[in-house]
C-alpha cells in the first residue's frame, strides 16, 4: 500500500468518524459547526468524500477508527512473546558467553560486552550473561548500563548473589550510596562468606549521611556496654556513663570501674574532692539528708576535670573497632 493511499485511508476513517459522531448526537449543539467545518477541510486537503463510492470502496475500514485505536493499543501493551530457547541457541550462548570472557580476561571490554550481548540474544532469561555484561559495563565506566544489566539478571533469578555484588559496585559508582548498601545486604543474606562484598558494604556504608549511619548502626548492632558494668542512659550527663534519667549518676557503676578510678589517681581526686566529701557526707546523714544539687557539683573544675578523663577512657577502652574500609568500591569482577 502506498503512503499516499494510506494517507487516505486515515483521512476517510476520521470523517467517517466525525460523521458518526454528529449523527449519534454526542457532540455539544455549540461544536457541530466546527466539526463540519473540520470535516470539510480533511476532505478537501486529502481528496476524499464520504458521498463518493468509489471512495467508499477504496478507503472504507472494516473496523471503526475508535475499534481500529483500541485493538492498535491493546496490542503495543501486550506482553512480547517468549523466546522459545532450543538446545543450539543455548550451545551458541556459552560460546559466546566464553569469548566474552576470554576477552575479559584480556582487558577488552567492548569485545566483551559484544560476546555477552551475542550469548543474551541467543538466551536472554540466562542471568549470568547479563551479570557478565554488568562487570564489563562498569570496566568501561558505564554504569547506568551496568545497573540495568544486574538488575535485569536479578529479576530472572533472585538468587544468583553476584548479580546484587555487581548491582551495588555500580550504584555505588554512580553515588546511590543508599542502594549501594540495600543491594550488598541483599547479596549477603544469600552469600553470607563473601568477604568482597563485606568489605564493598562497609565502604558504601562509609558514605551514607549521618542520620542515615545512625539508622544502619541502630537496626544492624547494640551498642556494648563499657568494663565495670557502666552503660550512658537518655539524658545522661556528658562524660558519665550510668547517668540515670533524672541526671544522678549510678554512683555503684562508677566505684565497681577500676579503670577510671585508677586512672591518673582518679580515687584520691574524687574522695579528696570538697564537693564529694560534701555528698559523702549528706549521704551518710550528716547533711540534711538529701542528695547534693549535681548542677552544682559538675560546676567543679575537678569533678568536671575527672567526668570528661572518665567519657575520653571510655572511649579508648570501650568502644568496639569500626568496620574496615577498602582501598576500592569492592566489585566483583571474576566472572562466571
């Protein structure tokens, strides 16, 4: 058909369908006018009448212009066909998916990505050529590409662990540090050994903004409570693990730690201390029988002297050693 007669064709079905509109009465009284000045101008530039039967003959559709548009649309919706995969598309795929890796192997990235593009069209539900793929996507610095590629072999299998290594070394490179870390978590849940993406998470964990570490930390570790027993408390004052919630420190906590007692004659300070003296004294009856105003009592320059020697050793001595960071994003380039 040629495009002149195709032309036609689609300038008779609108008329036709103008046509109908106005017989049927859905078109508003204030827009007949223009609807039959529109239809009086498509048949005029395009040479077709709806009263002309050899145009009639010609250019009439089987189907309405609004049926032909619905099927059209139903039709660029509908899901592709799925490729049947026989034996030899399979055989031709490996052997496509070996020279990708041989030319992996020689730093030939393009090559590589053309051999693994050959092994997909051959098999493309195979998730290892689209992983394959993603490494040499993100040889090339590609990223985008190689994100789409691991993502597209982790929809055809959820399992298949080094397509989430290379998903999180691409996002990563890109500077989605957030889904970084989800895709490296995701591929430990299922390769739990997998020093490189342990070292790769930590990394990507590295370069999340604070609130966000502060997230990570509280919903994968608790916090270990310091030696002797001393644990901060909401509210606490600066310095002094065992804080309770109404500013008193655990004063049992605090004797029972040698550490910080011992610490640069920690003991002689506190018990020679006229605003402990003072607290001892109250404690034991000869005050008025309360507990000494701690507002007042950290205004010492001793006390405050000794809580901050007491929150800096806590720090040297109590807290645990942080994740190592690698020297790289962590990808995992040997491929299948």
């Amino acid at each position: 058909m040629s495009s002149a007669t195709a032309q036609k064709r689609a300038a008779f079905s609108i008329l036709r369908f103008l046509d109908d509109s106005l017989a049927s009465g859905a078109v508003k009284a204030d827009d007949v006018e223009s609807l039959q000045v529109a239809s009086q101008c498509i048949g005029e530039a395009f040479g077709v009448s709806l009263d002309d039967e050899q145009d009639k003959r010609a250019y009439s559709l089987a189907k309405s212009l609004p049926q032909v548009l619905d099927e059209a649309a139903a039709q660029s919706t509908a899901e592709p066909a799925k490729k049947e995969v026989t034996a030899a598309d399979k055989e031709a795929a490996e052997a496509a998916k070996s020279r990708g890796n041989q030319a992996m192997a020689k730093k030939d990235y393009g090559g590589a990505i053309q051999a693994y593009g050959e092994a997909i069209a051959k098999d493309p539900t195979n998730p290892v050529y689209l992983s394959n793929r993603a490494a040499a996507y993100s040889s090339t610095q590609d990223f985008k590409s190689a994100v789409a590629d691991a993502r597209e072999a982790i929809k055809f299998d959820p399992a298949f662990s080094k397509a989430y290594s290379r998903l999180g070394h691409a996002l990563f490179s890109i500077g989605e540090y957030a889904e970084a870390v989800e895709a490296y978590e995701k591929g430990l849940e299922l390769d739990p050994s997998n020093a490189t993406m342990k070292s790769s998470l930590a990394t990507a964990r590295s370069k999340l903004p604070k609130e966000d570490k502060a997230d990570e930390a509280e919903g994968s570790a608790s916090v270990a409570a310091p030696a002797g027993g001393a644990r901060a408390a909401p509210g606490g004052m600066p310095g002094f693990p065992g804080m309770g919630g109404g500013g008193m420190p655990d004063l049992a906590s605090l004797m029972n730690n040698p550490q910080i007692l011992m610490q640069n004659g920690g003991l002689e300070q506190m018990m020679n201390n006229p605003m402990m003296q003072r607290m001892m004294n109250s404690m034991g009856g000869g005050g008025g029988g309360g507990m000494p105003d701690m507002a007042e009592l950290m205004a010492d320059p001793t006390m405050r002297r000794m809580a901050e020697q007491f929150g800096s050793s806590m720090g040297r001595g109590g807290g645990a050693g942080g994740a190592g960071r690698g020297s790289g994003s962590g990808n995992d380039n040997m491929y299948s």
